[in-house]
C-alpha cells in the first residue's frame, strides 16, 4: 500500500512587504535582493496571527479539496520551526480549531526540511496501515525570529502555511519514495541560537539578538547546491528514473540561483520548476506545499505526472520525495 495525496491547501497572510519597503529601514536594494535572491516580496502575519491560525487556515483548505471532515482525520502532524509555544504542540491547536475530535497530533521540527520529513512520518503510517487519513502541514511565522537590522538574513523569509492530506493509495501511484539526510556537525550554520534551553532568554539575549535567524549564508549557499543534487539523483535512481522522466520539480523556496544550479546539475529545463519564492520570499517549512497547492490549483500538474520534491535546511537536514499525482 501506498500514501497518496488527496488534498492540497495553502495560506498566506495578508499584508505584503516589498524589497522597497525594506530598503526604507535598512541599507540594501531592490536591485541586490533580487539579483542575489529572486525574492521581490514577502507576507508578514498580522500581529494576533500565530503559526497555528495559518496552518488551519491552509489545513481547511486541504480538506475541503480531498472532501474529507475533520472528524475523519487519524493523524495531525505539524512541520514548523516557528512554533506557538514551547508546548503544547502547535498540532495539538490545529486539532482543537479543527474540532478534528479523533486525531492524534504532534510537531516535528526540522526547519525548511520540514515538510519532507512530516511527509516521510505521515507516509509510514498509512503504508502500514495504522492509519487511513494524515494531514501533514508545513507552518511558519519567520517574521517572529527575522533581525529586521540583519541584511544578510531579513531579505529572505516570509511566513506562510501549507497542507496535504494522505490516504492510502493503488500501489502504483502516490508517493513513491522519500530519502531524507542530516548532518548535525553544521548545525550552527542557520541556527537561532537563544530562547532556549542551551541560551536562556534574559536582557543579553534580547540586546544581541540571539533570538533571532544567524546564518552563515555563503557556506550554506554550497552545501545546499551538493545536497540537493545528490538527494534528487539518490531518488531517481532508487526507482529507475532519470530526471528527464520528472514532470515538476518543487524545491524549497530559498534562493533563486540555488534553483537554477540544481537544475543545471540535473540537466532540468527551468519550464519544469515550480517557483514563487519572488512573491513569498524562504518560508521555510510551508514553502513546498505553499508552491505545490499553487501549482495543483492552477492546473500545472495533472493525474500521473511525476513531481519531485527536494528540501534543504537548518540541522543541516536535506531531503527528497518522489510522487506519481
Ligand atoms: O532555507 C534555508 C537554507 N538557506 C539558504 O539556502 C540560504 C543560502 N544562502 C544564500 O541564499 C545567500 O548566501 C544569501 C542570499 C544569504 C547572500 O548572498 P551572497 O551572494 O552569498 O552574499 P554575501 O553574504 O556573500 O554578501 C556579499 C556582499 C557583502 O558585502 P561585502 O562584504 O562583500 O562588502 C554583503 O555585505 O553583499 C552584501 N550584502 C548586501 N548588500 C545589499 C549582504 N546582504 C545584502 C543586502 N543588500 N541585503
């Protein structure tokens, strides 16, 4: 048996923060953000909007699209590095604003790599057969962990959610493999380092900042490029498949040029890419369900396309998924 996915939903909120807004409050440009990044803007949560508000908002529309009721869902797993609370689980508020009564729930965290793995967790239960539906969400306020006086990073995020309901599937179709990695001795390459246990909030934390996204751009900017090729190639080749085989590849949305030199490696055409990280900047987690809802809703992928999915982020953790729709 196979997973399969039946629902797709996605929300972003409402207020748009352009490069022009952001070169009012610091020293960059519209002109560099784009030109090194893609990005030309971002969403920003309202001040009452927490990552749980935007991860039901995208999970009702993912069930409303697989006509499925909250009542009917066995698993709540929630993707996020932004989460409401320490504890409980931002999952465990999604079920309750859901009313989805007969669900178990949890987070799990793995940064922009989250989405994959809550996939890969939501994949071997319905191929075992605990359960029949999982909804899976990558959620995310970034804004709330953004050095808005740091240029190197505030340029990048955006929040954002996205959902996918899983059912059990015709074994020929659905997802077909996931291959996920990590490499824990580069941990501190993206890191928020305080607020934690290891560093305590307390007025040192809050005066340097350690609250807040540290990245070590360039070396992550590498490491990137080399995993995310090598993880698409270990996907393809586990099922026989070449990358001219891929219909749609759906990357993590984090840097433009990160995308086109995967797509070099893997001899991919740019037309087979699906990128929207000009509108909603790294939304870390939600940023492959946020850019496959798009695609599925405006009729890019059909029935039996091949999508591949490939995810990088903090941890370092990497990660791949192949899917027959
Ligand atoms: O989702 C998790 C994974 N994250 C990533 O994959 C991010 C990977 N890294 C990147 O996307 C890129 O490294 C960045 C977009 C973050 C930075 O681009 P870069 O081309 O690596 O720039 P850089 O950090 O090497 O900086 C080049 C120059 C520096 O000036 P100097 O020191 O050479 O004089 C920076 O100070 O650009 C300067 N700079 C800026 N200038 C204008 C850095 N940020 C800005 C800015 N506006 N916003």
């Amino acid at each position: 048996m196979r997973a399969q996915i039946i629902g797709t939903g996605s929300y972003v909120p409402e207020t748009v923060l352009t490069n022009a807004d952001i070169a009012k409050r610091i020293d960059t440009t519209d002109h560099w953000i784009v030109e090194r990044t893609g990005v030309r803007e971002r969403r920003i949560a309202a001040k009452d909007e927490a990552t749980s508000d935007l991860a039901y908002k995208a999970a009702l529309q993912a069930l409303e699209s697989a006509e499925v009721l909250p009542k009917d869902i066995d698993l709540i797993l929630v993707a996020t590095a932004t989460p409401d609370m320490f504890f409980p689980s931002t999952a465990c508020i999604v079920q309750d604003k859901l009313k989805a009564v007969n669900a178990a729930a949890f987070d799990l965290s793995a940064a922009c790599s989250g989405f994959l793995y809550a996939l890969s967790v939501g994949e071997q239960y319905i191929r075992s057969g605990t359960y029949r539906k999982v909804l899976v969400i990558g959620a995310e306020v970034m804004s709330r962990l953004t050095d808005w006086t740091d240029r190197r990073t505030c340029i990048l995020f955006g929040d954002a959610a996205g959902a996918v309901l899983l059912s059990a599937a015709h074994p020929h179709d659905g997802i077909l493999s996931i291959h996920l990695h990590s490499d824990g001795s580069l941990w501190d390459l993206i890191c928020v380092p305080g607020g934690g246990t290891a560093i305590p909030p307390s007025e040192k934390v809050l005066m340097e900042h350690l609250n807040t996204i540290k990245m070590k751009g360039n070396e992550t900017f590498k490491v990137a490029v080399r995993s995310l090729g090598e993880v698409a190639l270990e996907a393809l080749q586990a099922n026989g498949l070449h990358p001219s085989d891929v219909d749609h590849l759906i990357p993590h949305q984090a840097n433009l040029r990160i995308i086109h030199a995967v797509l070099t490696r893997l001899h991919m055409s740019k037309g087979k890419v699906v990128v929207n990280l000009d509108k909603y900047g790294n939304t870390s987690a939600a940023s492959i369900p946020l850019a496959l809802d798009e695609a599925v809703r405006d009729g890019r992928i059909k029935k039996k396309d091949l999508l591949l999915f490939l995810a990088f982020g903090g941890g370092l953790t990497w990660a791949s998924a192949l899917v027959r729709w």
